[in-house]
C-alpha cells in the first residue's frame, strides 16, 4: 500500500480527554498506517493539511516538533497527571519506527513524573521497554479485536498479526509493565479461543462492540461476515468473552 508521509508541526501537545480515567491525549501522528477499514477516527481526514481527498490509511502526517511542545506544555503544569497515547492513531504505526516522537514523547513525561496509558496494535513498543520499565505509572494495551489471521488481513490490512501482539502483551507482562487487552470491537472471532491467548498475558481486558457497523457493512457481507453486524452476534460474544475472562474484563 503507497503511503503519503507529510511533515509538519503542531502548535499543542497534551489534548483533553473524553475518555474516563484519562485526562490528557497525545496523536503524534495525523492518520494511521495500519489502514483499519472499521476506525472511528476517519474522521480526522478532514482534519488533514494535505490529504483531505485522501483514503484513510493512506497518508500519514508527521508532528515533528511534538516531543519539545510536549515538554513547555508539562513545565507549565502546576501539578501532574496522566496522558494516553494515543487516540486517533496508532503511536507505534510504521512511521513511529523512524521519526520515534512517541519515545521522544514518552522520555518528556517520564522527565516531569506523569502517568502514561499506552494503546497500539503493534511490537514496536518494545523498542521502548528500557524506558517503559522505569516508570512508575504506565499501562501498555494491545488492541486484539479477533483471533483470525484472516479477519485481521481484510479490516487491518497495515497492522501486524494477531500472533505478535499476544508475544508483545507477554514480553511487557514478563518485563514487569501492566498490560491490557482492548477487544474492540467485536471482528468475527472464536471468543473462546481468544480469550485462551489473552487470558495469560494481560493484567484487564476491555471489551467493546462494533459501533460504525454501516462503515465496514458491505465490506462484511462480501467476505460472509453479515452475522457479525448483528446485535445478537455483539451481545453473545461479550458473554462468552466475560465468562471465560472473569473479573480480567469489563464492558465499555
């Protein structure tokens, strides 16, 4: 897939969060390179200095100045908090491994003793574990949404296979840093079977349906999937997800 890598520079770092527990949200990076066909955050396309025609998952624009903003945003802080990366894109997408603004951005709230909750889909973030094992307030989750390879090819053609993520939740487990798993939403899986591999390897499980199913619906009855983009298909996944989880998992 050709990818548009733009750069450019941001005037803010920390953003205020909607999300509960998580006061301040980080996107070094506008678009994604993991291209997921079901992702909320096309929306930020129209967002784009350069790429407001562009598909999602073909263009990326790169905040090279993200990690010094960061860092006048946190020495102006009167008191510390907590800030996730990221939320309208992968920290860790393809891009991060040669512009390296999420370490950069991770060394910044270490430097000023912040709380740090990390999401991403990709191994990438053990390039970061010497820092990551320092810390004292930090969570990694993987977003783990099936346990199909298949599925995983056609709704997210950039991202890396399911196989690797549970050995990144393992290695961050082993390494001593909390782990979570982000079910959502709710592909076409054996949720028996997925439960199995997160199980071992993450601390809590956060599970969530398929909320813009009118985003990927044809795309789901072309590959056979349509019984997926039912409430009913939604509401008994979460229930075997739950049981065989236990008190790991919760429901957003």
């Amino acid at each position: 897939m050709s990818m548009d890598v733009q750069e450019i520079t941001t005037r803010t770092a920390l953003v205020r969060s909607r999300i509960p527990g998580v006061e301040f949200v980080i996107n070094p990076y506008l678009g994604c390179g993991h291209g997921c066909r079901y992702c909320y955050a096309v929306f930020m396309t129209k967002y784009s200095r350069h790429h407001v025609r562009s598909a999602w998952g073909q263009f990326v624009e790169v905040k090279t100045n993200i990690a010094a903003v960061l860092r006048d945003e946190l020495r102006r802080k009167r008191k510390t908090g907590t800030a996730m990366l990221s939320s309208v894109c992968d920290p860790y997408q393809p891009a991060e491994r040669r512009y390296k603004l999420t370490r950069r951005c991770l060394e910044a709230l270490r430097d000023f003793n912040w709380g740090i909750e990390i999401l991403t889909r990709s191994p990438l973030v053990l390039r970061d574990l010497d820092i990551l094992k320092t810390l004292p307030r930090v969570s990694v989750g993987l977003t783990i949404p099936t346990d199909d390879d298949r599925v995983r090819r056609v709704t997210e053609p950039g991202a890396p296979p399911i196989g690797s993520r549970i050995v990144t939740l393992r290695r961050l487990k082993e390494a001593g840093v909390a782990t979570w798993a982000f079910i959502g939403p709710m592909l076409p899986m054996n949720p028996e079977r997925l439960a199995e591999l997160v199980a071992p390897v993450a601390d809590e499980v956060m599970i969530d349906a398929l909320n813009y199913r009118g985003q990927v619906a044809g795309l789901f009855r072309q590959q056979g999937w349509a019984y997926a983009l039912t409430n009913e298909y939604a509401q008994r996944t979460r229930r075997v997800l739950m049981g065989r989880l236990g008190r790991k998992a919760s429901s957003v």
